[in-house]
RNA sequence: GCGCGCUUAGCUCAGUUGGUUAGAGCGACUCGUUUACACCGAGUAGGUCGUGGGUUCGAAUCCUACAGCGCGCACCA
C-alpha cells in the first residue's frame, strides 16, 4: 500500500479531531449504540469538584473508568458513563474564602447572599473550565445526561428524602457536643476532623482536698462538679453529690462530688473536674446524673465573662496567665512538660477543633447503618481491593449519628424552620409552616446548610433521576463505583446506607477504590509544597495515551502511585513504535486487500494467530477481573516484544518470498495481529488506536451498524 | 488502645487459586546507524523475596511471633 503516514506519531494533531469523531457519532449516549449492545454497564462517574482545575488524581479517574467503559462498549454492552459536577459545599467554601482573604476580604463582612451569588459564579466558572478539560484526558462519557450536585431535580430528591427521614423518626434537631472550628465558623461531622498527636504541658491543679490534672486549664473556671469512680478505694470517704467548698481560680465556690464509671482510676489522679459544654465525654457524665452546663468559651475561641479578669482573651493568650495565677494562689502542683495526646484539628485549616454545645440537625445512624452491615457481609457488594471491606465494616459497626448542619452558605439549604421561642427544628420542604406546632410561636427560616455529603450520598439514584425515569429503572443499580479510597467513609458507606434505605436496593454492584497519586518522589502533591502536577501539561507534552497507559500500567488498586513524568515518557515511546508497526504492516500490503482477506494461512502463521489467541484470553480474563494494571502490561509486552520484536523481524522474510501463498499468508496474519492489538489497547490508548485503526484496509462493516458504515474502533467487537 | 496495609533488583513496583532456573519499567554496562521505528535493535550485570519459627513433597505466596514504615478509628481528663 502506499503510505502516507510520517515516521513519528504527533498526538497533537490528532487527538482533538479523534474526540469530535467519538462526540458526533453519539455513542457516548448507550440509546445510540447499535442493537447488539442490548445489557445495560453503568458508572456513575464520582462528580468533580467545581472549585479549581483538574488535577493528576482527576486524571487517574477519568482513565480508569474510561478504560472499564470502552471494554464494555467494545464487548456489546450498553454503556452509560454519567458525567457530573459538584458544587461541593464546604470544600468550595474554603476555597473562596482563601481567595476572599487574599484580597483583604472576609465573608462575615457580606451578606449571605452576596457571598453565595459570588461562590456561584467562581463555581459556575470552574464547572465550564472542567467540562472542557476532561475530554482532553479522553473520557467517553454521556455529555447529554450530564448532572450538577445543585440541579433542580437534584434538590428536590434530597429534600424528599430529608423529609421521608424526618417522617420515619431518623432526623433530630438536638443539643449536643460538636465540632466547632474557630475559623470557618461552623459545625464539621466527626470525619471531617482530624486527629493530631502533640505535645503539650499537664497542670495538676489544687481542687480542694484533690488534684486534678489538665491540659487545658482555660476551660476550668466553671468547673463545679469533681468526678470520681464509684469503685475508687482512695475516694470512698466522699460521698455521691456531697458539697465541698474550696477556693478556685477567680475565688471560693462549691463543688459537688459525683461518681461515674467513666472514670479511669488508673489515669492521673483518678479524680477530675468536669467542662460539659466543651468536651463530648463530660457532657455525657452531666447528662447522666442531670448537671448544670454553662459556656466557657465562645464561638470565636474567646473566654467569656465567668472566666472574670480574663473575659475576652483568646485561649492560647489566656493559658500562661491563668497558669501564672493558679501559681500564685498556690494551686498549682507541678507541670508534666511532656504530655502527649491527641487534640482534634479542622481537617481543612487545622485550627484546634473547640467543642461545643449548638442546636443542629443529627441523623440517626444506627438503623441505616445495619441493612448496609447485612448486605456487605452478605457479598453483595464487591469490594476492590478486598481490605476496604473490612474497614468499612468497622466503621460501620462504630457509627455515630451524623450532624448534617453546616453553618455555611455554600450548600443546599436545609429546608426548615425554626421556633424563635422554643428553639424547636421542624422540616418543611414545601415551606408551609408559620407557626410552631409545639409552643405556638414565631419561626424563622433555617439558614444552616446541609454536610455536602449528605446530598452527594444520594447521587447514585438522585443524578438518575430517581424514581419515576426510564433512566433509572433501566441504568441503577450501577455497575461499579471507582472512586479514591480517601473516601470511603465519607462517600462510599453512606451511598450504600441510603441507597438501601431510599430505593431498598445496592447502589452498585462493585466499589474499585484507587489511591492518591503522589509526585515522581512518593510525596504528596499540595500547592505549598510546589510539587503539584497539571495532568495536562503531561497530555500535553506526551499526548493523552502516554498519558493514560502510563498512570494505568503496574498501578494496582487502592495503593498510591507516584507518578515519574519519565514512565509518561517511556510509554510515549510505546505509542510511536505502535504507530511504526502500523506503518511497517500497511507498506506491507498490496493496494488490493481482497485475496489478502481471504488467503489461507501456513501452519506457522496460524500458529501465530493461535498464540495471540491465548495472550488475549489471558488479557481479556485480567480485564474482566478490574486487573487493568495486568492487562495493560500484557499487550504493551505482546505488541512490543513479541508483535515487533519477534513476529514482524521473522516476517520479513516471508514477504519477500518467492512463495506467494507465503507471502499472502503474512501480509493477512500481519494485518490481524495488528487489529486485534489495536482493539486490545483502545480502552488503553484510545486516540491513537482510533486513529491507526481508521486507516487500516477492512471488511466491510456488519450491516447493523447505526453509523451507517464509520468504522470506529470505539464499537468494534473486543477480540476473543 | 483497637483496626488496616506495606517491607521483592540501584529506583518505582508486579507476582491473580502455594508448583519448574522470582518478573516488568526506568536506570547502569557492552555491542550494533539491517531501508517500520535511535522515541530503535541484540545482549550483560544486578535479588539469601524484612527477621525468626511453623504447615507442606514444595512457600515471595498459607499460619505464627517479632522488627521497621505508612494509614485509619477511638470520649482517657
């Protein structure tokens, strides 16, 4: 044949022209697929973050699941790949006020709603600037169903959902202990704090005729209650709510002694003072013998007026000074400097999370949790890699109830009211109510928002389009969910839990969870450290399948991978022998392909084919086992060193031998191996296959085709 | 404290249900410009598979103890 292609394959040119081929034949879409693909094959791609760029951990989504798509497209399924976006409530939120405090603003100087008219249009921004960069990792995803996490629909499913959970008793508006981070000014669920061990000093404080032992002393001016076990020999001369008067800090009072079996006799003293309204196990003590709870601290981390001479200063300003005069009084002890323990952090800021008491909305945890129990333990849901089954098992078994309330604009409002007189939190979608049912008084809208992952665990059903669409009966439950291991709890557990309870039904029938993509030395990427990679300068510079196959191949799931800018390079190196194969086998044939097709092969040749048969059953074994990182080091191995290598080096003989059944017989077994290595490495590499395939001398097209007769690679059948 | 991983060639990692001389990529070294490709080809060196014990005809693979590293969860003041 004559030949037309340049010695060294130029991603550039092709890659663009390649997607809108894909975009415009519509098979993104599974209803426009041709008939053969009849079994439905769904992801539900985790929606991306609209408050930045791409990063290298999108690009590893977005490559895996594109390489599960195209392996079922290519294997007659009907395959749904639904895109989305995510506002992504809190995540964002931070975001933009780090913007805002560069430019010397700060959002408890706006209205809410300009703050949240300007967080829509910095997301309504990113969302574009996304849409237009994941085609350029090459995703096949279905752009004509793709969905925002703040859709209308979207909104009302989670407010139906929020008032069937209400209607069956799993809501409640209550008084407890929780997160509270000074700087971002709201509540954060228990897995969006994070536990830091330091450091500290531990006071031993004079507490009457006890020591107790602290670390931080900041917290005590109110402390009235001293706590002891009921079994503590040392102790049992005080008496459960006997009264003590002693001096404390700012002068006298009374203390009352309690007994409880939260008490570590083993730990300290065995004796302490209580703080219920800023620590969750004194509240509990408080709770259980009916004590008084009074605020030492307020929300913007300053001691308040019963703390007398030191009202108003900050807790790390207020520490040595209270110190200074707890010595002076003669109450200090001793100090122990090296104390370690774990204080909770803000998993975003890392300011010292302050526990406090605050009216929030709380989801019972406990009767979702269990069906999600029953159905892993069962096996209904495939967990790879498997260890993720057991971690989500012990989380699930520990679970609390979940506080969905976020004192944040940047999110979907939670659809209640408030009673100005009673306190009293009553849900109400349909925004009917007035009037308190409980006391009669005036209410107020709720202005907190709603966890963003109290939407997002819905997404499976919700983007869907749950419960009345064709979409929904026919595409859920899904097939896998591929997300990153990070997020197990966050997402993963909790999509479980109201799927089961929403729709009765799993969510997906397998969870493939990869790991964080670190940069070339191992390390994790942040904007701090400098080391963040653009995975589309790497598209850029090696083109999109160097890209892919390179961040796929000896990647096994849930384990992070570094990502070496060399191994991009290596397999860029890998796309240009394939595209020289390409041209080696097309100079090789003649300009009329119809003998060629049908020429016999000599049993040399057909031994050929019958190896190759046996590498792609092997291949196609690691491709149904979600082994992408096997399969694609397999036919990288077979086109290389085996394919070049070896097959076409002994070739060239053959064609240039007198024989002409010989030659014949090579130029058809040339051309079949490289067909199939292309189809083998589509999900892989897919704009070069395309685009070689799209150049190949073929049989005509099956008469179903919807295409009318385009030979795209992206619908062939997949070998074997 | 409880739980989950990891430890294999200089580096990054594979090794699927235990089975012949343990693999890949990158790197190193030697040779080679043969007309598909130097973004190439032919070849070489390099590992007591963290340590000790056990099961087995046979263990990198299973069990057990220990060590080192990483991570998650937990209300020890």
């Amino acid at each position: 044949m004559s030949i037309e292609l340049l010695k060294t394959y130029n991603p550039k040119e092709v890659e663009d022209k390649i997607y809108k081929l894909w975009k415009e034949s519509g098979f993104f879409n599974p209803d426009n697929l041709p008939k053969r693909h009849q079994n439905p094959f769904t992801i539900i791609m985790p929606p991306t973050n609209a408050n930045g760029s791409l990063h290298a951990g999108h690009g590893l989504v977005m490559t895996i699941e594109d390489i599960m798509i195209r392996y079922k497209r290519m294997r007659g399924y009907k395959t749904l790949w639904l895109p989305g976006l995510d506002h992504a409530g809190f995540e964002t939120q931070v975001v933009y006020e780090k913007q805002l405090e560069k430019e010397g603003r700060s959002r408890f100087q706006m209205d809410p709603k300009e703050l949240y008219k300007e967080i829509l249009d910095f997301t309504l921004n990113n969302k574009k600037n996304i849409k237009g960069q994941i085609p350029k990792i090459g995703s096949s995803c279905d752009w004509s169903r793709e969905k925002f996490t703040l859709d209308g629909d979207i909104v009302k499913t989670v407010y139906k959902i929020f008032e069937k959970m209400a209607k069956d008793g799993l809501v409640y508006r209550g008084k407890k202990v929780i997160n509270w981070c000074p700087k971002h000014q709201t509540s954060l669920s228990d897995l969006e704090t994070a536990d830091t061990e330091q450091v500290d000093n531990f006071y031993y404080l004079q507490y009457g005729p006890f020591v107790i032992a602290t670390a931080r002393p900041e917290t005590k001016f109110g402390d009235k209650y001293v706590v002891m076990h009921p079994n503590d020999e040392r102790y049992k001369k005080y008496k459960n709510g006997q009264k003590i008067k002693l001096e404390w800090i700012n002068g006298p009072i009374t203390a009352t002694i309690i007994k409880d079996e939260a008490i570590d006799m083993t730990f300290g003293t065995g004796v302490m003072t209580i703080t219920p309204w800023h620590d969750s196990t004194d509240f509990e003590i408080a709770e259980r013998h009916n004590l008084e709870k009074e605020q030492i601290i307020d929300f913007r981390g300053k001691l308040l007026p019963i703390a007398g001479e030191f009202v108003g200063i900050s807790i790390k300003e207020a520490r040595p000074l209270i110190i200074e005069k707890l010595k002076s009084k003669g109450l200090l002890v001793k100090i122990d400097e090296n104390y370690k323990h774990v204080v909770k952090k803000c998993y975003k800021c890392e300011s010292i999370i302050e526990p406090q008491i605050k009216d929030q909305w709380f989801i019972k945890m406990k009767p979702l949790a269990e069906p999600a129990i029953k159905t892993i333990e069962d096996g209904d849901i495939e967990y790879i890699p498997e260890h993720y089954k057991k971690i989500s098992l012990h989380w699930l078994k520990n679970i609390i109830d979940w506080n969905v309330s976020r004192q944040i604009v940047w999110g979907i409002p939670i659809p209640a009211k408030i009673c100005i007189k009673c306190d009293e939190g009553i849900v109400d979608i349909d925004n009917k109510i007035s009037v308190c049912p409980k006391c009669g008084g005036d209410v107020r809208q709720e202005t907190d928002t709603f966890d963003t992952w109290f939407s997002s665990g819905q997404w499976p059903f919700a983007s869907l389009g749950f419960p009345d669409s064709k979409d929904y009966k026919e595409f859920f439950p899904t097939d896998v969910m591929e997300t990153a291991g990070e997020i197990i709890f966050f997402w993963v557990a909790r999509m479980i839990m109201f799927s089961l309870y929403v729709t009765g039904k799993i969510p997906f029938k397998t969870v493939y969870l990869h790991g964080l993509v670190l940069d070339a030395k191992g390390q994790k990427m942040s904007k701090s450290k400098g080391n963040v990679i653009n995975p589309l300068d790497l598209t850029e510079k090696y083109g999109t399948d160097a890209f892919r196959i390179g961040l796929v191949v000896g990647n096994t799931p849930g384990t992070s991978l570094a990502l070496a800018e060399d191994k991009i390079k290596g397999y860029k190196h890998f796309g240009n022998k394939l595209w020289n194969i390409a041209r080696f086998v097309l100079m090789s044939l003649p300009d009329d392909m119809s003998t060629v097709l049908k020429s016999p092969l000599t049993p040399e040749d057909q031994k050929l084919i019958d190896e190759l048969n046996v590498s792609m059953k092997e291949i196609t074994d690691d491709m149904d086992q979600y082994r992408f990182y096997l399969a694609a080091e397999k036919i990288y191995h077979y086109t290389w060193h085996a394919f070049a290598d070896k097959i076409i080096e002994e070739s060239k003989a053959k064609l240039a031998s007198e024989d002409e059944k010989i030659r014949t017989s090579a130029q058809r077994m040339l051309i079949e191996i490289l067909t199939t290595c292309l189809k083998t490495l589509h999900p892989f590499m897919p704009f070069i296959t395309e685009e070689i395939y799209s150049k190949l001398p073929l049989h005509p097209p099956p008469p179903e085709r919807a295409d009318g007769g385009k030979k795209l690679l992206m619908i062939e059948d997949w070998p074997v």
